[in-house]
C-alpha cells in the first residue's frame, strides 16, 4: 500500500460536513463538498445503523465465533484476528438507499440525498483465511454474518425482534478481497462503524459489510432473515412473486459533482468541476461532463491513481460561456460498459439509484466598470 494516503485531517471542527437524515436509528450523510479526497477522514465518513443503540462493545469481552457447516468451530479474539496476515484495501462503501430522495414516483425508506457514500482504507483479514482454519464442509452453501445490534422493525404490521443478519453466496465470501476488518484509516475502528470488527464487501453495497460482528456460520442453507428478504431486495410496481425478489448486490456505476455546490454563485473564469465515480461491476472508464443540461458531453479528466474497489476522482474544467444559470451533470462509464440513466426505473423502496447527478449554478454578470 502507498504509504503517503493517509486522510487529510479536516478543521478541528467540521463546518458541518455531515448532516442527521435520522437521529434514531443514527443515519447521518456527507455533504458533497467533503466528499472532496481520495480518503474520506472518519468525522466525515456516512453512517447507517438500524437500530437505536450502538453496541459497545469491548475488545477483552468480544470474540467471534465461526461455526456451521465447518470441520473445527473457532472462537477467536481480536488479538487472533490480528494475528494473522493482514490485508489493507482502499474501498467505497455505498448505501444502497443514497441518493433515494431524488427517485420518482417517491419511495419508501430514509430520504437520503448523495451522501450516504465514503471511501475507506481498511485494514483487517481476508475472511478467506479464517474460513480455512475453519474448514468449510462441502455442504457450505452460503455464509451468514451476525452483528451485536438488535431491535424492532415493523412491516405490514408485524413486529419483528431482529439482529442485523445478512449472508453472503460462498463465492463472495471466498473472495481473497472480501475482509474481515479491525481497522480504518490506519486507527481501530470507531464504534459508530463497527467496532471492534466489521465486513467490508467491495464493489457491494454496503448493507453487505456488516458491522460489529460477533458469529460467522457457515450454512448448507439459504438465509431469508429480515434484512436479507424483506429489505435490499428490488420491489417493482404491480403484482409480485415474493419469491423471486431480486436482490440488491454489485454496486451500479455512478458519479457524483463534489464542488461547485448546486446552487453555487461561481465568480467568472475558469470553472474546476470534480468529483467522484465508481462502479462494482469494474474500473471507471469515462467521465462525462455536461454543462448545457445534456445536450452536449465532453470527457473529464481522470485524476489520482485507480484502485478496484474505491471510486476515482475526476474533473474537468469549465469556462462559461457568458454569464447565465447552468445545469451541469455527470456521467460515468465502467469497464464493463455500463452507463447511468437519466432517471432510474422505479423500485418500492428506491434502492441502488444511479441516475445521472446534475445541479445548477449561476454565473453572474460582470461587475459594470466604476
Ligand atoms: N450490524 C450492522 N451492520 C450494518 C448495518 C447495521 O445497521 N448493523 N447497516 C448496514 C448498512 S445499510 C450500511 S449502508 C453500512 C453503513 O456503514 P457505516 O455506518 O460504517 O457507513 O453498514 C451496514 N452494516
Ligand atoms: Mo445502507
């Protein structure tokens, strides 16, 4: 790993870089503007958590237990995890409900905006490596992660008493980039992000990077616990078979304009438009940029270094024309071709929404001579 990325250190206090979307479940999202580097710092870094308290949890009292469908059940402390070769990754994680508030006819769900997204250094333990002490039966079909978070969630009046459990096909968990992680940004996890171990899952959404692990069970069977089920799955318009809910994995490709802010007043000259795009279906290959509402496009420079799993910084600048308002948009294409929509096809609960980011900024006139 480059040794020169550690996170800029934003003011000692933030001018507001993140705001509260909900305060109960804790959801607070970034303002674009500081989604402004490669590594986005920990104080700035999104948070969504399901439920009301967050764990704490100490590193002398947790362990970890992998059980299931395994030849020898382990239960490992922190100090074990880290004993074992470590793996550093710079990653993305993304909600699958950012960018939510902006899908049409509206959704269900918390009304994020684009800021339930943020890049990470993480550091930790290829999952691979602990599955193999633990010895996979070949019954192992998919591999089950629960957090120490539990509550209440309602649907169709029901209440439910739940713990955040999620699964992952075996492939995905056997993928050698697919971390159990102790770290962030070079400093233990913080509580708000899952301390002391969280998964992280590349190129997934991030409801798959389950926070404050405590068991891995390895299963023959196929998991349909709430949040596996019942949410992150695609729900379309009109009548539904219940069974074949698609669910919400890969991350879509998508960009996002970091600064100017919409709405901003920008003085005369020349323009930087930047930001950030990302896909996990492959690298970013274009960024587009127009700033006459779509009708033309021009290519964005790509800037910084590329890594897999995080999203690339880009921009490109702009000299307007005369002074006026203009609407400025972003378009990213990945390596597998992949393209985003000017509007995304409605689903229930308005996950994964790519739709092309566009804001509009004023150019004022020139002062008159005095
Ligand atoms: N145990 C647990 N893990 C969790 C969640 C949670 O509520 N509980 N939320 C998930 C969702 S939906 C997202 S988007 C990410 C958010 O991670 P962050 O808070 O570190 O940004 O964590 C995921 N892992
Ligand atoms: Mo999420």
């Amino acid at each position: 790993m480059p040794a020169k990325l550690s996170p800029s250190k934003g003011p000692a206090v933030a001018q507001s870089t993140r705001h509260t979307v909900s305060a109960d479940p804790l959801c607070e999202e970034c303002t674009l503007p500081s989604l402004d580097t490669l590594i986005t710092p920990v104080e700035r870094f999104y948070v969504r958590s399901h439920f009301a308290q967050t764990p704490e949890l100490t590193a002398s009292a947790w362990r970890l237990t992998i059980d299931g469908e395994v030849r020898t059940p382990l239960r490992l402390s922190l100090a074990d995890l880290e004993a074992l070769p470590s793996k550093e990754q710079i990653a993305t994680l993304e909600c699958a409900g950012n960018s939510r508030s902006y899908v049409t006819p509206p959704v269900e769900g918390l009304a994020f905006r684009h800021g339930a997204v943020s890049t990470a250094q993480w550091k930790g333990v290829s999952l691979a490596v602990v599955l193999a002490k633990a010895g996979p039966k070949d019954t192992a079909r998919e591999v089950w992660f629960e957090g120490a978070d539990h509550g209440r969630e309602e649907e169709e009046g029901v209440a439910f008493d739940l713990k955040y459990e999620r699964s992952l096909p075996t492939g995905k968990a056997m993928h050698p980039d697919t971390l159990l992680a102790y770290q962030m940004n070079g400093e233990p996890l913080t509580p708000l992000h899952g301390y002391p171990l969280r998964l992280i899952t590349p190129g997934w959404y991030a409801m798959a990077s389950v926070k404050w692990l405590t068991r891995i069970r390895v299963s023959a069977q196929r998991f349909d616990g709430f949040f596996q089920a019942r949410r992150y799955v695609m729900i379309k318009e009109g009548v539904e078979n219940r069974i074949d809910r698609e669910p919400v994995t890969l991350l879509r490709v998508k960009s996002i304009i970091t600064s100017p802010r919409h709405g901003e007043v920008i003085p005369p000259g020349v323009c930087t438009v930047q930001g950030a795009a990302w896909s996990g279906a492959g690298p970013v290959e274009k960024v587009a940029v127009s700033t006459d509402g779509g009708r033309h496009w021009r290519n964005a420079k790509l800037t910084g270094e590329s890594y897999p799993d995080a999203w690339r910084r880009w921009e490109f600048r702009w000299q307007p024309p005369e002074p006026g308002h203009f609407i400025v948009m972003v378009k990213a294409t990945d390596s597998a071709g992949n393209t985003q929509p000017k509007a995304m096809p409605w689903n229930f609960r308005g996950y994964a929404n790519n739709s092309i980011h566009a804001i509009a900024v004023e150019v004022p006139p020139a002062r008159p001579a005095p």
